[in-house]
C-alpha cells in the first residue's frame, strides 16, 4: 500500500512539473465579486432548463435572485418548500415538485485536447448535510451523458461523493466524511493519452483518489446546483435550506498561447 501511496504522489509532482512549464490562463476566477462579474462567466438554470432528477424546480435569472443570489462574494443557492401545486418534475424520474430552488452553469464548456490538456477546478463549498437536500458541483457531457464528473455531491449525510462516470454502468466513486462547513474542493485533469484524462481529486489540500477516464475530447457543462430529495433519502426539511460557494476557479493550459 505504501509503495503504491508513494508511487502516486511521483506521477503527481512530474505532473505538477510538467503542469507548470506550460502556458496556462485563468478561465474563471473572481466571478463573484458583483453581478456584472457573475453574469459574464455564468448562467441561471441548468443547461437544459429548470428540472432535473429531483423534486426541486430552479428559479433565477438577472432579474429573479430570490433563489440564486450573491452575498459578501459568495453565490448563495436557496430551496425553498413549496406550499402550491407545480406538478412534477420534467426530467426523469418525474418527481412531484416541492421545492423551489437553485442552479447555475457556467458559459465556459471545457474541453481536454492537444491544446488544452490541463484543467484545473477549484472552489470552496458550504454544503447542506440534512436527509432530502441533494447538493453538487459537478461536470456533464454536453453532447450526452455520461459522461459525468462529481467533485462535490452530498446525499443528505455528511459524506461526499467524488464520482467519475465513465459509462452507465462504469462508475469510480470515493466516499470522504465531511461536516456543515467550509471546505476546499479541487480537481487537476490531465490527458495522458489519445483517449485518457487522470483526474486527481483533493479535498481540504488532501489528495483523496486518482481516476483515469477517457474524456479526451468531450465538452464537459460545469454546474453548482441544489437538489433536493430524489438522491437523497429521509425526511426532507421544511425550512429553507441554503448552498453556499465562493473561491471558484477553473484554470488550464494553452499549448499555442
């Protein structure tokens, strides 16, 4: 075990060399500061509309920031218990709606190829631990899914989830117990073949697992979305329940800057 710990952390640094030898510029950074910061780097919603795979409905837009909304250079995602009928859900598995709730998606689809074979994700999350509510930052294909990558997805406990869906039925996934606070997420994708990214996540400033996947060429959305119910069992909240991110950062490298 220890042999295999340590032959990781090499491939790491000769990456972290490699890594900074390249030409590399900020893709996302300071996104938070005011609104007109936000709307330049992201969207309300999801990319396909407001439903998803769970019983909250998203509401936001530049006008509508009772469910999306900045605070001391945070984004601050809010679900609310719904008192009126909305009907169910659009997506599958068409869940009852009853909440309202938030979602955002940045403009940026990344990409891993010759130009770009770095990307690195990064951010701090506050998010909810409570039974029903369904929290995430996550990467989807663009074109279909999966593919799908999950650096923060929370099941109504306090453990995280860092999936990696390769295919339907080909899923990586590492469990790590966190609380209702403030932590540091972050990815490092590396290509390091014609078909394959390494996915390095950490946690904290604290490797957790190495993933391999062949992502190469695939548009990827960027999401931070709170969910509720659905992936998530027990007894939902009837009070608010608040996300909250702030830090977030997506940088890469550029071969032919």
């Amino acid at each position: 075990m220890k042999s295999n710990i340590s032959a990781l952390f090499i491939s790491v640094l000769l990456l972290s060399l490699e890594f900074s030898n390249q030409a590399f510029e900020a893709v996302i950074a300071d996104s938070l500061r005011d609104y007109e910061s936000f709307h330049k780097y992201w969207e309300y919603l999801y990319p396909g509309g407001s439903d998803h795979n769970g019983s909250a409905r998203m509401y936001g837009s530049a006008t509508d920031h009772s469910h999306i909304y900045l605070e001391n250079r945070q984004i601050v995602l809010k679900a609310t218990r719904v008192t009126q009928s909305e009907g169910k859900s659009s997506k599958y598995p068409y869940l009852k709606i009853n909440y309202r709730s938030g979602a955002i998606h940045a403009k940026h689809k990344l990409i891993i190829n010759d130009q770009y074979p770095e990307y690195e994700i990064k951010g701090e999350f506050k998010a909810p631990v409570a039974p029903g509510t369904w929290p995430a930052f996550w990467l989807t294909g663009v074109e279909s899914w999966p593919p799908e990558l999950d650096i923060l997805e929370v099941k109504g406990n306090n453990v995280n989830w860092f999936n990696t869906f390769r295919s339907k039925t080909d899923i990586k996934t590492c469990k790590t117990a966190i609380t209702y606070d403030w932590h540091k997420y972050r990815v490092w994708m590396a290509k390091v073949s014609d078909t394959d990214v390494d996915i390095y996540f950490f946690l904290d400033d604290k490797f957790q697992v190495k993933h391999t996947a062949p992502f190469v060429g695939k548009h990827f959305h960027i999401i931070m979305n709170l969910q509720m119910e659905g992936g998530s069992p027990g007894t939902p909240p009837m009070k608010d329940t608040y996300f909250y991110g702030r830090n977030i950062y997506i940088g890469r490298t550029n071969t032919k800057k």
